[in-house]
C-alpha cells in the first residue's frame, strides 16, 4: 500500500513554542515509518514557515532554524485545489502534496483555531480538534460561559473587558467582589496558555495588580475563585464516540501550577492513576467525555479537572485541545497506561482525521 504523507507542524508563534518541539520530535520518532512518509515544517516564533529536511535530531533543541542548507521556505496554501504544501526556491515554487497533517504546535497561532482554519480551507485532514471547538477551548471566558450554561459544575467566575477596566476601575473592583467575595481569587487573561499572566490573589490590593497583568496578555480577563482540591487531569479520545483514559493527577511544586511549575524547576509530580476514589475517577470521566461533546471536540483533548478537599466536589478547570504531547507528557502516558501505547495512539489520531474528512 501506497505510504501515506503526513506534515507535522512544529515550533510554531506562541509561548509554548520550545514544548512543541519536544512533541514533534517525539512524534516523529513514535509513529509508524512503514505506513507513514513525514514532511516536517518547521514555523519560528516569528511566524515563518519553512520545509526542514535536515537531521530530526535538531527539531527538539531548536537548531533545525540555523541549518540553511536544510531549510526552505514554504507553507500550507488554503487553495483546496492544492491540498499540500508549497515549496519557495530561487523564485520558482513546487508542491508536495498532503494526505494529513499533525499540528504539534500548543497555545496561540496553533491551539486556538487559527491553523485548524487554515486547514479547514485547505481541505486537508488534520488531527485534533477543528477551528470552533479548538478557539472556543482556547478562550477561558467561551469554555466557562458554554460548560456552566450546560450544567458542568465550574468554580464561580466573573469576566472584565480592558476598555471597562480602565474607564472605571471602582466600579469594576465592586462588581468582581460582589460576584467573587473570597480570596483566593485567580485571575487570567482569557486567552494565553502556559500559565502566563495568570495570578493567584490574596487581597484587594493584589487584584487590581493581577488584573492589569493579565490584561498585558488579552483583551479580557476572567477571574475565578480559587478552589482548594487536587488537580486531575483525563484524557478523551476520538470524535463522535470519544472514549477517556483513566486519570491522572498533578501535584505543582509552587502555590500553583505556574510557568516555573510547569517547565522551569522540574519538581512538580504526576502521578497515574490519580489518587482518587474509583467513583470520582469514574465521576470525571462521564464529565469529560460531556464537556468534549458539548463543546465540539474531535480527535484528542485533554479535561483538565480539580478534586476540591473535603467536600470531593469536582470542578471542570479547562479543555486543552493540543496537550503536550511528548512520550512522557500526560495526555499519552493516560492511553498508556489505559492499553493504548504512543505508537497506536498516533495511528488512531490519524485514522480519527480521515474519518471526520469523509
Ligand atoms: N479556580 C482555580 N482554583 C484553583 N487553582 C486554579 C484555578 N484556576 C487555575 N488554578 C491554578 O493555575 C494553574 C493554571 O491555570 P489554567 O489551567 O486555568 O491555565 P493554563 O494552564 O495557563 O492554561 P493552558 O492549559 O491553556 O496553558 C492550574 O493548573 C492551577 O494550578
Ligand atoms: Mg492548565
């Protein structure tokens, strides 16, 4: 059988650009050589795009950008006619063309729709999910909205524009400890990722700080009331008929689980299984695979949840439509550890691309 031709994505403009590497290069030492031929596009933090066929070794430490022998400059034409990748050299352009493509990129200018758009015009098959479900997962203040009015218990929350912020400070400060009257508060821009800008608020005085740092971010800022509870995390898989993995669980080396927690200092812990009751764990399962549908979702996602102490209540904390995807991230350590290895996974996640093109 004719191999079929897959682009992996990686790099990518966004503050999560050095982690897609790791995932791409992961990807593509995983998945299968017999089924697959990969063409490998590399997209800097500028947002420059270029076919790399140097060593893969240099897609995970970043070099592959320095290797101009190994480099053109290409890109994904949204022509459907097309359908593949368009490739720049001394004035002249050629075309390779796609079967699917794996966007391994996280956060902003990948997660959030955008490329999923890009692809939708293209008529390419992609993995993961499309361009409504992946923006609408990537702003804090859409998931809230849309899984509270469905009934799936979120802490409470409150949302401020930039405009009314700063046209009336007062009256916005009121409003938020009208709706949220307890500290800890977290307050986060509604589209970021990584953690950044994101604050946890011990008092008044704080809150206006946090919110002005988060508006460095975004245009808008959610903010929550902070939930004492462990973090667990489940991941879903497939599209019409999802299945979710068993659960997982964080536990951060800081106050919470911010950018230093998350990539800097190494001592946050993940354990798998989660330790939690099995009717909980069974709990946020049926939760996860509810929210997945009811946004939209299709291919992976990863519903990341927290467990409160005392009460066991379960709080939905956010869908990460892009998660980490490296041999030892959480999302494919879960089907790991629920009878699915990488490799498979990968396979299932192109295979569940096709079928949602058909
Ligand atoms: N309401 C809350 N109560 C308690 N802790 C919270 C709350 N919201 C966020 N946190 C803490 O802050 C961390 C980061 O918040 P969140 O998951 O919402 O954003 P993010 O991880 O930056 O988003 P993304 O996964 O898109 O990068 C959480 O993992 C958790 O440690
Ligand atoms: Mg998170």
């Amino acid at each position: 059988m004719k191999k079929k031709v897959i682009a992996i994505l990686f790099g990518g403009a966004s503050s999560e650009h050095e982690i897609s590497r790791l995932s791409a290069s992961s990807i593509i030492k995983n998945i299968s050589k017999e089924k697959y031929e990969l063409i490998l596009v590399g997209i800097t933090k500028n947002s420059e795009w270029f076919l790399y066929t140097g060593d893969i070794e240099n897609v995970a430490n970043g070099e592959w950008e320095s290797d101009n022998t190994n480099k053109k400059p290409a890109f994904i034409s949204p022509d459907s006619s097309i359908r593949g990748l368009i490739i720049c050299e001394n004035q002249k352009y050629s075309i390779i063309k796609i079967d699917a493509v794996i966007p391994a990129l996280h956060g902003k200018n990948g997660e959030d729709g955008t490329i999923q758009g890009l692809l939708q015009l293209a008529r390419i098959p992609f993995v993961g999910c499309d361009t409504f479900s992946s923006a609408a997962c990537m702003d804090k203040i859409t998931t809230n909205i849309t899984l509270k009015y469905a009934g799936i218990k979120k802490a409470n929350f409150a949302f401020i524009t930039k405009n009314y912020f700063y046209s009336n400070k007062e009256k916005c400060i009121e409003y938020i400890e009208k709706t949220l009257p307890f500290f800890p508060l977290f307050v986060k821009p509604s589209n970021a990722g990584s953690s950044v800008g994101i604050s946890k608020v011990y008092s008044q005085d704080d809150l206006i700080k946090s919110i002005e740092t988060a508006l460095l971010e975004d245009n808008r800022v959610l903010i929550e009331e902070g939930i004492n509870g462990q973090e667990v995390e489940c991941a879903v898989l497939g599209n019409d008929d999802p299945i979710a993995s068993i659960c997982g669980e964080i536990v951060p080396s800081n106050d919470f689980y911010d950018y230093e927690a998350k990539y800097i200092s190494n001592n946050s812990k993940l354990y798998i299984p989660a330790h939690i009751d099995e009717e909980i764990s069974n709990k946020i399962r049926k939760i996860a695979l509810n929210a997945y549908k009811i946004i939209g979702c299709s291919g992976l996602a990863r519903v990341d949840f927290f467990v409160e102490k005392n009460t066991n209540e379960i709080y939905l904390n956010e869908i990460n439509t892009f998660p980490g995807f490296t041999n030892i991230s959480m999302y494919p350590k879960l089907f790991e550890h629920t009878g699915i290895s990488y490799s498979d996974l990968i396979d299932k996640l192109i295979n569940l691309s096709f079928e949602r093109a058909k």
